[in-house]
C-alpha cells in the first residue's frame, strides 16, 4: 500500500510540475518554462517514468522550437521520438514526427519536412483508425488536419 502512495504522490507532482511548465510556454514566459521542464526531467529518469522522460523531453523541444532554437530542439525530439517508440505509444510517436516536420520546416529542409509529416499522418491515421479517438498527449498532440495543412504548405 505504502509503495502505491509513493507511486501515486510521485506521478502528481511530476504533472503539476509539467502542468506549471505548459503554463508558461502557453504564456510565452519560455524560460520559466524551461526552468520547470529541465527540473522535471532528471525527477521522471530517478522514478524510471519512461513515459514522463519522453513527454518532457518533447515539450523541451518544443520550448527550443518557439524560441528559434531549431537546433536544440531535434536532438530533443530524436530522443522523444526513440523513446515513445519503445513505449509503443503511436500517437506520440506521430507528435514527434509533426514536430520534428515543423522544425525541418523552419530550417527549409523540405524533403525531410515532408517525410517526417508524411509519417506522421500515417502512423496517427492507423493509430486512430485502431483507437477510434485521439487522446491529449502533449502541448503537441498530433491533428490529422494541423499535419495534412502542414505537408500541403511543403507544397505551395
């Protein structure tokens, strides 16, 4: 019982931890954000939350990304991405890939821009047609259309 509660009081303060982060990237305030998401991560790696690394280690990214960080933020999303694969979780993996399709967007790689959302349409459409719903993931959580409209600008 004792274990459960620790268990338990450790995933709420590893969400209300993320939680103050989403709030600041929300607000713009990206180094409060950075602050809460780089506190988190090594608390998530100590607990063995795989789950939490990833989810950190993508909103990491995306904290880089809006700050013009192009370059801090795929090596961030290459680890995201490694992990929600092993975890099996489809649906982030489709996030990272929309990610990661944006970033190449903004460095205008558009070969790997297209390919990347490319994927990530493709492994989020058969996660949904399996699931038959979307859940919340992340700051960002895959939309069939936001990545459809994002491979359909790579060809304006």
């Amino acid at each position: 019982m004792k274990q459960a509660e620790v268990s338990q009081d450790t995933s709420a303060q590893l969400e209300a931890i993320i939680d103050i982060g989403l709030t600041y990237a929300m607000t713009a305030e990206y180094d409060s954000s950075l602050n809460y998401y780089k506190y988190r991560l090594p608390l998530a790696e100590a607990y063995g939350k795989e789950k939490d690394i990833a989810r950190t280690l993508m909103n990491i990214a995306t904290v880089n990304s809006a700050r013009g960080e192009y370059g801090n933020s795929l090596p961030r999303l290459n680890e995201a991405l490694r992990n929600h694969q092993l975890l099996n979780d489809s649906m982030a993996v489709a996030a990272c890939l929309a990610n990661m399709a944006s970033v190449y967007e903004h460095l205008e790689e558009r070969d790997k821009a297209k390919n990347s959302y490319q994927a990530a349409i493709d492994i989020a459409s058969i996660a949904r047609h399996r699931a038959k719903v979307f859940h919340p993931h992340c700051m960002a959580s895959p939309r069939l259309p936001q990545m459809k409209a994002g491979i359909s600008n790579l060809f304006l």
